[in-house]
C-alpha cells in the first residue's frame, strides 16, 4: 500500500500526457476518471495508515536513505492532499463546459496537481527545489494562458522574481549538504541538535526562509502575487491563491519542523514579519476597484495571519495557523470563481460597475455572500474558527492584538465595499446556461459551512486536536464581529467611498521590478542580522 | 576554485537583478545566479584532485558524484527557466513594442 503516493504523482502526470497526445474531445472525461481514482486511493491509503505513519516512508531503488529519493506523508501532508484533490475537483468541474477546457489548459492543470502532489510529499531537500521550481513554470505558463498583454507581463515578472527567489532556497540546501552530509529532511532533523548553534546552519535556515517568502508572497516580496492572481483568468486565480500558493506554507511548516532542534527562535520575527503582510494585504486591497485585484490582496492579507499563527512555536496557536490555510484555500477559491461568473456575465471587473447582482444572479451571490461571511470571520462560518484560536492564543499581547483586531476590520471595509455589488436593480446581462460553475461554486460553499459549524469532530479525527474551547454561540463572538462591521461600515462611507488622493495614491503605487529585487535582498540581509549576526 | 568567488558570481546576479532596466538583461541576471549556484555545488563534490567514483581503490580521494547528480537536475530546470522567460519576454514585446521594465509596467492596460 506505500507505493500508493508514488501513484498519486504518476497518475495526474500521466493524464495529462495522455490528454495531450489524444485529439479526441472526449479525452477530458478522463481527467475525471483520473481524478476519482486518485481520491479513492488516497482514502484508502488514509485508512490504512492513519495510526502509524512512520510506514509510509518508502526510498526508491533500496538506496540508503541519507542518498536516495525517497517520499513520505503524515497527517499534514496526507490534509493537503485531500486539499489539493477537493480543489481540483471542484475547479475541473468549474471549467467543464466552457471554452477554455481545452486539452493544452488540462495538460498543464493535471501537470500542475501532479507536481504539487510530488511537493507535498517528498521527503529530501533537493526535490522540494524541483518540485517548487516546477510548479513555477507551470504555473507562470498557466498565468500566461489568457494570451493578454496583462498577463504576458504578469508571468514574466512572476517566473523572474520566483526563480531567483528558488534559487536563494537551492543555496540553503546546498550550505546544508556541505554540513550534514545528506539531503534528507529527517535525517538532517535528527543531526541538527548537534551542530545546531553553527552559523553556516543559521544561514542555510535564512535562504531557506528567503526563497519559502517569495514563493508564499510574504510582506517585503508579495509585488508578485497580486499581478500575477488578478489577471489570470478566474478558475487559475482560484487555484493559484486558493492551493498553489499555500505550497509555499507547507515548505514553511517542514523547513521549520527539520530545525526544530537549533533552537532558531524565530517565532517572533516571522509573527512580526506575517503581521506586517497581513496589515499591507489589507491596506491596499480596500483601495483597490478591480473585484480580482481586492481579492489577490486579501490573500496577501490572509496569508500573514496564517503566518501569525504557524510562527509559533506553541502547538494550538500552530493550529490554528495551519487550520486558516484550509479554511482561507476554501472560501477565496469560492470568492474568486463566483467573481470569475460575475465578470463573465457583466463584462466588467471594476466593483463600481456591478450592481444589482443579487437580483440577475441570486444562486450565485448567496454562493459569495457564503464565502464574504466566512473571509471577515463571522460566527458558524469557517474564517471565524480558526481566527479564534489565533486571537485566543495572542490574547495576552495587546499589540498583538490590536493588530489581528485592525486587520479584521480592514477585512471587513473592503468587504462591505464588495458586497455593494448586490444592491440596484436588476441587470439585463448575457444568458450563460453553465450549471458546471454553479455545482463548483455549491461545493466550496458547502465545505465552507461544514468547517464551520463540524470543527469539533473534524479536528478531533483528523489531527486529534480538541476544539471545545471554542463556542460559536457566544456573545462575545457575536459582538467582536458586528462591531468589527461596523467600524468597517463607518470607513467605508466615510473615508473609502470619498476616494482622498492617500487612497488613490496606495492604489497607484507600482513597484518596479528592480525594487523588488532590492526589497528581497535587503530581506535576506536583514534576516542573516538577525539570525545569524545578533546571537 | 575558491567557493568565494562563486558567492561573487551569484552575488553579481543578484546586483543586476537589482539594477537592470531591461527584461532580457533580467532574465540573464536569474541566468548568472543560476551558474553560480551550480558552480559552488559543484566545489563541494572535491573535483581538484578527485578521482571519478567508479572502480574505488582505497585510500584514494573520490569525488562525490551526488552534486554532479543533482546540478544536471538544475541545469535542465534552469534551461526550462531561461528558455520560457525568454518567449515571455517575445510575447511582451509583441503587446508592449519594448522590453524595458519602465514601459512595460508603466502602461496602465495591455493591449
């Protein structure tokens, strides 16, 4: 049963392939058929190793382990793998009948799944650099795919500045080969509290975490994230920022696991440095008008309170970190295909242009209003558990949590200013018969309110965490949230809506290319200061 | 050769990131980056003086084939890499009639 995670990389490689060389239309039935049987086999591959993890390792071609490929799963991977599976059904189902599910566009997205699933699982350094480095490929092909100047330019800025961040990684892993001797993750994670206090380690540990803050869009190296998920088309916006960038994450949550042992302490500065990106996410996104360009921006946002969360050192605040990374890959994937539908059926991506959406398309916007709800963090939707556990556990700092406090209202400004979408009259609009969009938009919305509301017996079976201590109906929960609206409200009319020149001037700002470069150097240096200099 | 002068190498990479106007000259600067990380694995794998690792006699120094391995890995990614950015960048040109970063990002809409 071991070798089933090589099948969940070979399959979807081997669709694709299989697509690509097949000129016959009903050749995209088998991306389903493809995607069934990996979900059983990853279930049954659950079942049977849910209690003994250890087991899964498998090391190809009997090789030693400190020199051969080898794979392995435990209950974090073995969850984004179902992530991964939920969100590529949901978005093979979104582009069913559409134009744009043509046999190239299934060739690079079951590429895609099969690369990320390859991430997800493997077990040595060098292949988290291939593995990551292949998803940027693809994924900046996939940018591209709308064949626009816009994004031609996004994906060129895109693979520029992703690579050379992969390659800072590949320089990480090359300082702990020369250390260690050895590539493998655990083998290095058992040998570091020997040689934990070295410096050429610490460094090693900066690269890594410079090239992981590129590739998961972190405060000083986001430039990226909202060029290249704001003009791709929605189904890839979806994915990139719902799954694809979560990658970056994962790579956070390992490298952190394997040096665990050196005593880093680096809880506070990445606390620090996932606080400052959540607060300029959510800066600039209330000053945006484009509905695609708010989103990518509230991802930024969402990203740095995962990053507030999965910096600590403390397993529940850890948590509740790694439970926003499902629930934040749930709800934007919802908002960024109800916005995809919206687009398609008013022709327009500016919000100020779209009015009376609840009345043209009511399935859809009870679908975004789902997913509105669960981003700002309301009682018996998804956002509001895992932002809970979050502020319960930075509860004894008052700067720690006047900013979580701040980012929620930002959260909820720009929000309001989203939903004005639904009001006005209805709307003479393009007639699209795509029930497809509606069934993938139902199962976001869906896994949004079952997260929500089953926390508790979720958590408890998959990663064996009791959640009780969290109560939905609670006052102070129900309080919290409506002031946060309606402080958002007052903002919003007041300030927002107005347009002053500060705004116009957040919403303006294009950083360069160069000073991208620049902010990411001077990133790793402020990092080797403070990791490597100071102690 | 001194590992230093491949941190010079990459270090260079870096400076041009940082400063080039020009998409192409961009994609040239990931290019040197790339070469010089490749070129400080490949020190590490005791090429002066080593002997290919095959046909092992004792007490002779080896060279340790597992950097070699892995760089051919990088150097097919980073050809993949340089490869795509580069029709990117002829792409770019096409909808913007310039690859300068300035006029490139500069316009508001693509055509």
């Amino acid at each position: 049963m071991a070798f089933f995670s090589v099948l969940l990389i070979i399959i979807p490689v081997f669709t694709a392939l299989v697509i690509y060389l097949y000129k016959h239309s009903a050749v995209k039935y088998l991306t389903f058929i493809a995607q069934l049987a990996m979900t059983i086999l990853a279930v049954l591959y659950y079942r049977e190793f849910s209690d003994q993890w250890a087991s899964t390792l498998i090391v190809f071609g009997d090789w030693d382990l400190r020199i051969g490929i080898s794979l392995i799963n435990d209950e974090i991977s073995m969850s984004f793998i179902f992530l991964t599976l939920f969100s590529f059904w949901m978005v093979l189902i979104y582009t069913f009948d559409t134009r744009q599910s043509n046999r190239t566009f299934l060739f690079f997205l079951m590429f895609l799944q099969g690369v990320f699933l390859g991430l997800l699982q493997t077990y040595d350094l060098f292949n988290m650099f291939v593995f990551l480095e292949l998803t940027t490929i693809l994924v900046t092909i996939l940018i591209a795919f709308k064949k626009s100047g816009d994004s031609f330019r996004a994906a060129v800025y895109y693979i520029l500045l992703n690579a050379s961040g992969v390659l800072v990684f590949l320089i990480g892993v090359i300082i702990m080969y020369n250390v260690f001797g050895t590539i493998n993750v655990g083998v290095i994670g058992e040998a570091i509290d020997s040689v934990g206090e070295a410096t050429s380690v610490r460094f090693a540990y900066v690269l890594m975490m410079a090239g992981i803050a590129v590739k998961s869009a972190l405060f000083p190296v986001f430039s990226w994230l909202p060029k290249a998920h704001g003009v791709a088309q929605s189904a890839i916006s979806a994915l990139l920022s719902g799954l694809i960038v979560k990658g970056g994450l994962y790579m956070f949550i390992r490298i952190n696991q394997m040096f665990s042992g050196a005593n880093l302490e680096s809880g506070e500065f990445f606390f620090y440095v996932g606080a400052a990106t959540a607060v300029v996410g959510v800066l600039f996104a209330v000053s945006q008008k484009d509905i695609k360009q708010i989103l990518a921006y509230h991802t930024v946002s969402q990203i740095g309170i995962v990053m507030m969360g999965l910096s600590s050192p403390d397993f529940d605040t850890f948590y509740g970190g790694l439970l926003h990374i499902f629930n934040h890959a749930l709800f934007k994937s919802l908002l960024f295909l109800g916005a995809g539908v919206i687009i398609k059926a008013y022709r327009t991506k500016y919000v100020s242009d779209m009015r009376g959406v609840f009345k043209t398309m009511p399935a859809v916007s009870i679908f975004m209003i789902v997913g509105m709800l669960s981003i700002t963090g309301a009682p018996l939707f998804n956002g509001f558990i895992s932002k809970t556990i979050i502020k319960y556990s930075i509860e004894d700092s008052t700067l720690k949590s006047w900013i979580l406090f701040g980012v929620n209202i930002g959260t909820a400004t720009s929000f309001i200013k989203m939903s004005q979408i639904f009001f006005g009259p209805r709307r003479m609009t393009l007639r699209l018969y795509a029930p497809f969009d509606r069934i993938a938009l139902m199962g976001f919305a869906f896994a949004c309110v079952i997260l929500g509301n089953f926390y508790i017996p979720i958590s408890d079976g998959f990663f064996g965490v009791e959640l009780s201590y969290i109560s939905v109906f609670n006052f102070d929960a129900f309080f919290d949230y409506f002031v946060a609206l309606a402080i958002g409200f007052l903002i919003y009319y007041f300030i927002i809506k107005k347009d002053y020149r500060p705004i116009r001037m957040i919403r303006e700002y294009k950083p360069s290319f160069q000073s991208a470069n620049f902010v990411f150097i001077m990133f790793v240096v402020v990092m080797s200061v403070y990791f490597v200099l100071i102690p | 050769m001194d590992p230093l002068l491949t941190f010079i190498v990459i270090l260079i990479g870096f400076y041009g990131l940082a400063t080039s106007t020009n998409i192409i000259k961009s994609v040239f600067c990931v290019t040197i980056i790339e070469s010089g990380v490749i070129l400080l694995f490949l020190n590490m794998g005791n090429l002066d003086g080593g002997r290919i690792p095959v046909d092992i006699i004792p007490d002779t120094l080896i060279a340790d084939p597992l950097p070699q391995a892995l760089m051919i890995t990088t150097i097919v990614i980073g050809s993949t890499v340089t490869s795509l950015s580069l029709m990117l960048c002829i792409k770019v040109f096409h909808h913007f009639g310039s690859v300068e970063w300035v006029d490139v990002l500069g316009m508001e809409r693509g055509r």
